[in-house]
C-alpha cells in the first residue's frame, strides 16, 4: 500500500512540473513547414518576442504567457489535426494562420471548442460569413481587396484582363469578386481559369493565356507559383504585366522568379513590415533585428502578432480569461487600439474594421516599392 501511495505521489509531482503554474496559455498554429514555412517561422519568432517583452513587463495582470505551437503544415488535413492537440491544451485563444483553406479547416474546431481564434493571413470572404462566435482576424476581407483590384486594373487602362487562381478558398474567393466588380464594369475578362498549385512547370496555361491576347494578368494565387510564373513567361519572351494578390507579397517570390524576371511586378498587400510607421511598429522592428539579426519577411507573419496583442490587450482590460468576456470585448469594446499594423478595431464577425492595402512594385533589384 505504502508503495501506491509513494508512486502516486511521484506521478502528481511529475505532473505539477509538466504543468507551468498560473501561466496563461495562448496557442500559436503557424505553418512552420511545408510550401510556406517562411511564413510560419517568422509567425513563430514574432508571437514568440512579442510573448517575452510581454512577460518581461510583468506578464498580463501580474501572470506570464506561455505561447504552445502547433505545425499545421500549410495542409487543411494537418491543420485539423494541429487544432484538435492545441483544444485540449488548456489554451485561451490561438493566433493563426496563414492560408485561407488550413484555417477553414480549423475554425470549426476552435468555435466548438469555445476558442477564440485570431488568424492572420486568411481573407476569404466566407470564413467570416458563418457566424462562428469565436472567429476573428487581424487581417483584411477579400471583397475589400478585390475593389482595390479593381480601381488598379481600371486606372492602369487595360481592355482585356486575364485572372488566373488556384482553386484555393482564398484565391478563387478573389478571383470571383474582381470578375465580378471588372464585368459590372464593362471590362473584358479574356481568360478565366485556375492553375494547380505546387507545379513545377507552368508553360502549358501560360501559353494558353498567351493565346488570348490579354493586357494584363491578374493572379491571385500564392507566392511561390507566382515566382514560377513570372520567370517561366519570362523564358518565353512574353512580356505582359502582372499583378498579384496579396498572398504574393512575400521576399520568396524574387528569390524564385529571379530580380529580372520579377522587376515590375505588382502585387497588393497591406503595408510591408518596412513601411509600417507606427511607434508601436518601429520600436517592435528595432527589437526584431536585434534578436534576430534579420527584419520579418512579410506582414502577415506580423498581424499574427498583433493577433497576440489584442488578446492580452483583452485579458487586461477585462481581468479574465473566459471566452465570452474576451470576445465580446474584442467586438465591442475594442476601438482603435495601437496595433503594429496600424489602429485595430472589430465589428460583430471578428473582422478587423479599416482599408488596409496598397499596391507595391518590385524594382529592380527585387525590392517591394509603395506606389
């Protein structure tokens, strides 16, 4: 009986030490691997600063942040799973993640579970559409992309536009909302279609865009075909010009399609991590470089971390943890707090309240220009 007692002792205590007391857990779904690690590990490295100047402060209310992270791979089948571990965590929210789709197959999880989830990089109109209670992001819709697509493409005095997209929630949601918003306008759409993503060979839809004469293309896929493309059209003298969505703003891009295949392209974003003004952008730079020797490479790696600010913004002003207070502070109560993106606001989706894109160009040495 003594040796019970002693080994059931023995358990309690190994458990107390796998357990940090009177943390607040915070959970972090990034893709640290795959297509997009890049984004993921510089999501990482963010939330992860951000948690030690937080703590270094005193922690929130006087108890520290713990930050758990989950890989989901850039995959919806990872991330499904990647969201089941981080449920039964014992977490108050999660930050994350990148991808429209990886978070589509999350958000059920999350809101089923009573968790609010913050993503970042994730701008399909739907996700915000299905009235899940605890879904939020830091980041713009693609109705509000697509009309900046829209006034750029007109402006620039094209007569036929090529779209091209992936299939993927994100960029077929794009895809579908510039049509929409150019034809209403009386442009003509010659070509309409989707690539398959994570090809290495390209030639065959870009011959057939070729073929229909366009004066643009607009692509509204993700970073790494779009390097492809630019430098595969490149190899085949064809010289229109290209314009990227959002998911294209990343420094991979030029390291893919090379700086002379690249120069000229233009994408929109929200503001890249070096034009962000802010007091509270330039002071979270500085201390970026000096712990990492490196600037981040893209501002969705950066609203993931102002995903974390505002939920312990959150945890502090209502001196709790339990989901409905934070959540309906974040939706209600929550008016131009100082983000590192710019001022952060919500309405009753959880979608963030603002115009954030601008269009950039890449010059010639393969660096983002604002124009």
């Amino acid at each position: 009986m003594k040796k019970v007692l002693f080994f059931a002792l023995i358990l309690c205590l190994m458990a107390g030490t796998a357990v940090s007391a009177g943390t607040i857990k915070i959970g972090l779904m990034a893709p640290i691997t795959g297509a997009w690690a890049s984004e993921g590990q510089d999501m990482q490295q963010i939330v992860e600063l951000l948690a030690e100047e937080i703590n270094a402060a005193g922690g929130i209310n006087g108890q520290k942040i713990e930050i758990l992270t989950e890989d989901d791979g850039g995959d919806p089948r990872t991330a499904a799973l990647a969201a089941q571990r981080l449920s039964t965590q014992g977490i108050v929210a999660v930050i994350g993640t990148y991808g429209s789709a990886v978070t589509e197959a999350s958000q059920g999880i999350y809101d089923e579970a009573g968790l609010i989830q913050v993503a970042n990089g994730s701008t399909a109109i739907r996700l915000s559409e299905k009235g899940l209670k605890y879904f939020m992001r830091t980041c713009p819709r693609d109705d509000e992309q697509g009309l900046v697509a829209f006034k750029t493409l007109k402006s620039g005095g094209y007569k036929s536009i090529a779209i091209l997209h992936d299939n993927s929630s994100y960029a077929k949601g794009l895809a579908d909302e510039a049509k929409a918003l150019l034809e209403k306008d009386g442009a003509n759409i010659v070509f309409y279609d989707a690539l398959t993503p994570k090809e290495n060979d390209y030639s065959a839809i870009l011959t057939k865009m070729k073929a229909a004469k366009p004066d643009v293309v607009f692509f509204t896929g993700y970073y790494g075909e779009a390097g492809l493309l630019l430098r595969q059209k490149m190899e085949m003298n064809w010289n229109v010009p290209f314009l990227g969505g959002d998911a294209t703003n990343n420094p991979d891009l030029v390291k893919i399609a090379g700086n002379d295949a690249a120069a000229g392209f233009m994408f929109l974003s929200p503001p890249v991590p070096q034009d962000l003004d802010s007091q509270e952008a330039k002071a979270f730079m500085t201390a970026y470089k000096k712990k990492y020797n490196a600037e981040p490479g893209s501002v969705w790696a950066v609203l993931s971390g102002d995903g974390l600010r505002v939920v312990a913004e959150a945890i502090k002003a209502t001196g709790s943890t339990e989901q409905d207070k934070l959540v309906a502070y974040l939706k209600t109560k929550m008016d131009n707090f100082p983000g590192l993106t710019g001022q952060i606001s919500f309405n009753d989706k959880g979608d963030r309240v603002g115009d954030l894109y601008r269009v950039y160009k890449v010059d010639n040495n393969g660096k983002f220009i604002m124009q």
